[in-house]
C-alpha cells in the first residue's frame, strides 16, 4: 500500500507539471487576435439559447446577440471562429447540440466554397478548445492536415512545447483564466475603413460546390432535422471575398430541394440599411459595429415573425443579460472614445460616421 501510494503521488505530481506547462504554453490569445479565444468562452454560458449562429467571421463579427436581445428578447450564441469550415461547423453544431436545444441554427455558407483542410492555424483556432469527445477526435480527423497529428490535439503541449522562447507577461497573467474577448460570440469593431474599390472577381474553373461540402451541408441538416431545430442558411452581406451568382444558384435550389429558408444579405444591403462608407472595419470584408447592430436589428425581425420567442419578462434571464448588455455598451462607448482621442467623429457626434477631424 505505501509503494502504490508512493507511486500513485509521483504520477500526480508529473500529471500536475504536465497539465501546468500545457496550460502556460498554449497560445492565450489575449492580445493581438481575440478570434483565437471565441471558442473556449462559449463554455462559460450560464443559460441556454433560442438562436445559435455557427460559421466563420461572416458570423461572429456581423451579427450581435446583445442588439437581438434589446430590440427582440431574442436569446442567442454566435459559435464562430476563423475561417470556420463546414466540418468544424458540424462538430462544433454536435457539440452545441449536446449541451442545449436552440429552436434555430443559423449557418453561413460562406465555408462552402472549401473542399480541404486550409491550414493548422485555423484549425488550431477551430478545435484545440473543443472539450476531448468523440466529437472533438472526429473533427480533428476530418480536419487536420497530412503534418499534423491527432495526439497534438488531445494533449496540446506537444505541440506547443517550444512556445518557450515566445512567452510573455500574457502567459502569465492568463495562466488559469482569460477575460471574456466577445459578448456571446460577437467580436466588436467600432472603427470604419470605407469600401473604397472592390477587387474584380476571378473567374473560376469550376464553380460547383465540391460533394463534401455538400455531405456536411446534408450532415448539419439531418442533425437539426433529429433535434426538432429549424435550420436557416444565410450568406452574410461581406462584399468581399466575392460571392458568386453560380454558388449562390446552388444554395437557393438545395434550400428549395429541402424546404430550408436562405437569405443572401447582399441581396438586402438598402432593405437593412447598411452604409459601406461608415458600416464595415476593414473595406467591406466584415461589419463593424454600427452595421452589425443594422444586421442584427433587420434579422432580429424575421427570427420573431419565424417564432423565435421574446423572453425579456423572464426575469431570471433579464438579469443574466442586463449584465451583458452593460459590458457591451461598456466597450462601445470605450472604443468611441479611443476614437475620438485619435482625432475622430463618432457616433455620439455624427451618427453613423467616423471622419478624421477637420476633414
């Protein structure tokens, strides 16, 4: 008995070092890229969902679940991450599914035009703070590329292990807890980069979703399908990377085929009201936070005309989403502010526009 309680304290405490030096040496990403840290925050939520939103930063940085809840009582989680693609969805969608049961998923097809894995990073992003599951092992499979190994992802330190040289004072900070980056998913920008020219579009070989696309698609609808969850496909209104009329032809006749509803928001640009001078970050590539909040309040009406319901006389859920709503308008008006130090006009000045003073 004291030999295995000897041995039994030696390999707790080499399994404590190990878990330490993972928990160290796995990127925190606290500064610099705050997509990075979208995935783990999902699993702080103290309450479910009506609405959940998965797909790539077509998803969490156009659409806020604080300005659904305001102007709709909406309940709602964007599970986005970088460059998502349609298998991490899936799993990502499994995983959701096993925690809560939304009444709609709402997917942006964005991920379709991709038939392979794109790149460790991105998968990284996607996956490395999924909970260890049979979902997280199939993800990793359908999702890794041919250098990367399955073992890295169960335990991340082997492939961290040299991240010694890259450590900083965040490493540490952030050893057992990281600030919440998002409000429920949605990464706010309050900056404005106009859209001053868009690139013409390549001309493609072939402009045909590849099957396994199209075997995911199929895999994410059949899964609501089992659930009793309505599946609503949209095409979020970024201009660029282009969206062509040949796959959007494709999502209309598979919504048809199957009785989904799709909305393409680049059709709808002037029935939401967005304005590409001052309602995008980057040129057209995302929204920033004046469009998102357009977005959301244009799409938050067609969730309630769909039934999704209005829960604001719970009080319960009130008060968990005063709390948020107060973090949210806490940031906003903060990044106004950074803005307005640097010589802008913001919004408390000039709704809906941000000019460099005496311009």
């Amino acid at each position: 008995m004291k030999r295995i309680c000897k041995w039994g304290g030696i390999a707790l405490i080499w399994a404590g070092a190990f878990f330490l030096l993972q928990a160290l040496l796995v990127p925190k990403y606290m500064d610099g890229i705050p997509d990075g840290a979208l995935v783990r925050e999902y699993y702080r939520e103290t309450t479910e969902h009506d609405v959940i939103f998965i797909g790539d930063c077509e998803v969490y940085e156009n659409f806020s679940p604080v300005t659904l809840w305001e102007n709709y009582g909406i309940t709602s989680y964007v599970r986005g991450s970088p460059q998502q693609l349609i298998w991490h969805s899936y799993y990502t969608l499994k995983d959701t599914l096993e925690r809560e049961t939304p009444q709609a998923v709402v997917f942006n097809v964005l991920s379709m035009q991709y038939s392979e894995p794109q790149s460790e990073a991105y998968n990284r992003m996607a996956l490395d703070d999924l909970p260890l599951s049979v979902n997280k092992i199939q993800a990793v499979l359908a999702s890794k590329m041919e250098d990367e190994t399955l073992l890295s992802y169960i335990f991340p330190l082997f492939r961290y292990h040299s991240r010694w040289s890259e450590l900083t004072a965040s490493d540490f900070r952030y050893l057992f807890y990281q600030d919440a980056l998002s409000h429920n998913g949605f990464l706010m920008r309050a900056d404005v980069r106009p859209v001053t020219t868009i690139p013409e579009p390549k001309k493609l070989a072939n402009y045909q979703f590849a099957d396994v696309c199209y075997e995911y698609l199929d895999k994410i609808r059949l899964l609501c399908e089992e659930e009793g969850v309505e599946l609503i496909l949209i095409k979020a209104p970024s201009l660029y990377p282009h969206w062509y009329e040949e796959w959007d032809r494709q999502m209309v006749d598979y919504a048809g085929e199957h009785g989904l509803t799709y909305i393409n928001f680049l059709d709808r640009i002037d029935e939401v009201g967005l304005d590409f001078s001052t309602d995008t970050y980057d040129q057209g590539l995302h929204l920033n936070l004046s469009g998102a909040e357009k977005l959301s309040d244009y799409f938050g009406a067609i969730l309630r005309d769909a039934g999704i319901p209005d829960r604001r006389e719970d009080e319960a859920l009130s008060a968990v989403w005063a709390e948020k709503c107060e973090a949210y308008h806490a940031q906003a008006e903060a990044q106004y502010a950074e803005l307005a130090e640097k010589g802008y006009l913001t919004r408390a000045t000039t709704p809906g526009s941000q000019i460099p003073a005496g311009e």
